[in-house]
C-alpha cells in the first residue's frame, strides 16, 4: 500500500489523469482517492518509484 499526497490534483478530472497514470504501470491497482485531503491510497504490487514516476508524466506534483 502506497500513501500519496498530490496537492495539485483538484477536481475529478485530475483524479482520473491519476487513475490512468498508475494503472498504466499496474493495471491491477487499487487506487482509493480523497479529493479534499488531496490523498491518494494506491494498492499496488508497482514499485513506489514507478508509480510516482507515472504520475509525474500525468502533470501533477506528488508529495
Ligand atoms: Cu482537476
């Protein structure tokens, strides 16, 4: 289980850049998303470095 904070995703639309971005690394992934806190829960057998690079290529800023 990965805990991620993304402050610079906002609305329902960047949730699903998100989504798309680490289930292109793990099409597998659990991804539990609070768009308030700006918390990404993501259950993965993807390595942290994958799945935050991906997200990164997506456009946002992972913290
Ligand atoms: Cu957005």
């Amino acid at each position: 289980m990965l805990d991620l904070t993304i402050p610079d995703m906002t609305c329902g639309g960047c949730a699903r850049g998100v989504t798309q971005a680490v289930k292109s690394v793990d099409p597998a992934a659990e991804l539990v998303i609070d768009l308030d806190t700006h918390k990404v829960q993501v259950k993965t057998s993807a390595s942290a470095a994958a799945v935050k690079s991906a997200i990164v290529d997506a456009g946002f800023t992972p913290a």
